[in-house]
C-alpha cells in the first residue's frame, strides 16, 4: 500500500529530448525537439523545470543540470511503432502497438474519397499530404468559391477536413468529420479524423480553436479504463478525451490553449475531481513544432516553466506529478511532421528530499504501470512500475 489518492499525468505535447536509436527509419535522424530549440535560440531559460532536473536528462544549451533535482528525472522511449499522437497517449497508457497507424504519404486512394463524398454529398479537393497552414493558403479561395471541404493528410494517421467557418458551419464540418470516421475502419483505419475549421479570407486565413479530433477507441484495456472498473474518476484535460475517443474518461474539459489548460488544471488541483488528471498541452505541437518555429516554440516552454510554481503549490500531499511527452516534433528539421524521439520524465511529490535518476524507461508504458500501482488497480500488460524510487 502507497499513500497516494490522485495523479495528474500532465504531458508536454511533442517536447522530445532527442532521437531513438531507430530515428532514421522514420527520417528523423537528428532530431531533439528541446535540444536543438536551445541551440537555435542560443539557450534557454527555464529556471523551474531546470530545478526539477530537466538538465539531467540531457544537454540543454541554458539548462544546467543540478546537483540536488527536486523532482526524479529520465527518459523514455517509445516501445510502438509509429511517433503519432494516439499511439504516444495509449502508450503512456499501457498499449503498446505492434503495427504504426497506416499513412498515406501520396493522399487517400479514389475509393475512399469517392465514397466520401457520395456520403456528404459535396465534391473535395485538395487529397495531398500538406500542413495545415499551408493547405488552407493553397486551397482556401477555391473553397470559398466551391463550397468543397479540403481534405488532407499528413505523414501522420490523419484524415483531416478544412472547412472555413462561414462555408460550412461547425455542426455540419463535424457531421462530415463523424461520417468520415465511421468509413475509415478496418483496412483503412486512420488514427483519427480531425476537423480544421478556419476563417478570414485569402491571404490572411486563420485556423480557429474550433479543432476537434475523431480517434478510434483502444483496442484493449487501459490503465484508465481500469481506474473505471475500481470506481475510480479519470479527468482528461485539453484533447485527451479525442485521443481514447473517451473511453475510460468520465469527465473532459476542453482547452483553446497551453495557458488556458494549466489555469485549468491549476483550478482542478485545488479540490479533488478526479483520481486521474490527464492533461494535454498541445501548443508545441500545433502552433510551433509543425510550423518550424524554434522561436514560438522555446516561449511556449517558457511560458510552462513560469506558472510551474502554481501547479507545484496546487499539489497536496498525497498527490504525484508526472510530466512527460507523447513524441517529438524538432522545429529546426526540414520536416513539418512528428520526429522519432525519447520523451522526458519527471515524477514529483511534495515529500521528495532530493531527486535521482530514474533512468532510461524502455517503454512509455512504465507511466500507466506506476499509475496503476500508485492508485491501486490492477495493471496494464506491461509496462515497470517506477514508484519504487517515489
């Protein structure tokens, strides 16, 4: 028996800390998200992360390690294939996946789309593999003059859906984004379907906070829909919900922003709501990392690290903290997609005298199997739990 009633799981989405041994075969030899943002921004200040002992887990231009960490530190890598954001979430929460997600890196095969817009009754365009940003430059005024939804995919499993918002209404972009989803099972089981809504006019397109994410469900248990079973309550905060198309969730607050998500979660600290708090913050991702913007990216981390302090303090005695990474997404590569990377991984409580180290994790599943033993249910398949060193 531990002594701990609640977890919060808060993960930084993308703030990988260098490339996994098998980083080339998914092109993404080079990589560290974290790394090469300092480097590129001649270093970082992160003096809250720094003390918790971000800078023992790697080199972090900025960053120094320190010798007395008031959190314990390491690594994990990703025991899946793949580096997409649902195979990273259901690892963290005890899944491992023999087989990545399908891509489509030359855009949806004519049975698909055909099929899709018979069932929508309206005509796409766009079926290329492009980023957000620049899809809806390249094709938003011919949708303002068609009415037809953008359609694209990426190196990831995503079928997503442009509509601008005076086009095609939200309800009726997430109708269609729900019909895409119920086609696309079985041998064409994309990860999730994403709704884009946009607005503005050429030149001066902006994508909304409007997003919203279509999963598949987990095709086995996990750590959260074991908390379910032993009357546990499981808080996900931010996109966590889309991400197990809700299963083993019983409560879900929405986030437009990082801010917004720690001012939430900071709110949710102050009385239990849940046992499990599962939160994403997902500005490093979306905003910088598949924009290739170090700049963003490195005041995203910095604007995590200063209101670190207010977490910290929210947290009760019988609480632990895990931050960690669902993958990377390097700003500084050529590429605009997700990088095959080690995540960090840092557990506090407020009883910690000193940090040490808890070493490289061979699988994200260690999360959900330190969860499983730090609440008291039963564990997932795999997966070591590290509440020894707690």
């Amino acid at each position: 028996m531990n002594n701990y009633k609640r977890v919060i799981l808060l993960i930084l989405d993308s703030v990988g800390v260098g490339e996994l041994p098998d980083a080339e075969q998914y092109g993404d030899k080079g990589a560290n998200t974290v790394g090469n943002v300092a480097e590129f921004c001649n270093g970082l200040t992160l003096p809250n992360l720094q003390e918790m002992g971000l800078g023992n887990i790697i080199d972090i231009k900025g960053v120094d390690p320190v010798e007395k960490p008031t959190a314990h530190y390491g690594k994990m890598a990703e025991a899946s294939a793949g580096k997409d954001t649902t195979t990273g979430h259901w690892e963290l929460a005890g899944l491992q996946l023999e087989s990545p997600f399908r891509t489509y890196p030359n855009g949806f095969p004519n049975e698909i789309i055909n099929k899709f817009q018979a069932k929508i009754g309206r005509e796409v365009i766009g079926n290329i593999p492009a980023s957000g940003t620049k899809i809806i430059e390249d094709y938003g005024d011919e949708h303002l003059r068609t009415g037809k939804p953008i359609v694209y995919t990426s190196a990831d499993s995503v079928f997503q859906i442009a509509a601008h918002e005076q086009v095609i209404p939200l309800d009726e972009l997430y109708t269609i984004c729900q019909i895409a989803r119920e086609m696309l099972h079985g041998e064409h089981a994309v990860a999730r379907v994403i709704a884009r809504p946009f607005i503005g006019s050429p030149g001066s397109f902006e994508r909304t906070t409007n997003r919203k994410d279509y999963s598949v469900s987990p095709p086995d248990k996990t750590v959260l829909d074991n908390l379910i079973a032993a009357d546990r309550k499981v808080l996900g905060i931010g996109k966590i919900s889309d991400i197990f198309n809700c299963q083993g969730i019983t409560s879900s607050i929405k986030t437009k922003s990082n801010l917004e998500g720690l001012q939430i979660l900071e709110k949710q600290l102050a009385e239990f709501t849940a046992d499990l708090v599962f939160a994403n913050l997902v500005d490093f991702d979306m905003l910088y990392g598949h924009r290739n913007d170090p700049v963003g990216y490195a005041n995203a981390l910095k604007e995590v690290d200063a209101y670190l302090p207010k977490i910290l303090n929210s947290l009760q005695d019988t609480d632990l903290l895990i931050i960690t990474a669902d993958h990377g997404c390097d700003p500084t590569m050529v590429s605009t997609d997700h990088s095959r990377e080690y995540v960090p991984l840092l557990a506090y409580h407020n009883s910690i005298k000193q940090g040490s180290s808890l070493g490289v994790r061979a699988t994200f599943v260690d999360v959900a199997a330190t969860i499983a033993e730090a609440l008291n249910v039963n564990p997932t398949k795999n997966g070591t739990s590290f509440l020894h060193y707690m």
